[in-house]
C-alpha cells in the first residue's frame, strides 16, 4: 500500500458521467483507484477517458481510503474554473501526449 501522486497539471477522468456533472453543473467529484494526493487548491488540466483536454478546474479536497469493500480509493472533489477553447485544447493534448499519455496511446 502506498501513495501515487498527481502533480503537473493531469486530472483524468475515467468516467464520462463525472466528466459531464462538472462541466454541467461547476462542481463535481471523480473517483480513482489506489491511494492517490491531489493537492488542495491546486488548479488542473482535465482530460477525458480519451485522453482529450477540456477544461481548468480546481482540486478542492482530496479523500484517499480503503473503503468497506477492502478497496484503495481516492475521491476528488473539484470546481470547474472554465473550458477551454477548441485551441487550447488541442495544444494541451498535444502536450499531454508528449508528457504523460504518449508511452501508453496506440
């Protein structure tokens, strides 16, 4: 057991329902496996499960646990700041892909 850490500037969502929720509605909270920090108050890039960049959002709290199933898990809660333009986009994916996603795409 021990911690990942998610520094940088990568937030990626595994599910596309809690993508929508915090484009949707401001605020939201994504759930990821392990044991990850997050640091609070830290503003993000997020990605989509495709690994697409849309928006800038701030890390608001960050509960890692191993829940009743005996699981590693991390719940972030997070505020939409704003998307990004279709520009923005592209070149943070880009970068993304070069940084962090480029060992792991087809």
């Amino acid at each position: 057991m021990g911690f990942q850490t998610e520094f940088n500037s990568v937030c990626k969502f595994k599910s596309e329902q809690e993508l929508y929720e915090l484009l949707e509605y401001g605020r939201g909270k994504m759930v990821k496996q392990g044991l990850r920090v997050f640091p609070t108050g830290q503003k993000v890039i997020a990605y989509t499960p495709d690994n697409v960049a849309v928006a800038i959002v701030k890390i608001m709290g960050c509960i890692a646990e191993i829940n009743f199933q005996g699981q590693e898990v991390t719940e972030v809660e997070m505020e939409l700041i704003r998307k990004l333009n279709e520009e923005e986009s592209r070149i943070q994916t880009n970068l993304a892909y070069e940084m962090f996603f480029g060992e792991h795409s087809p």
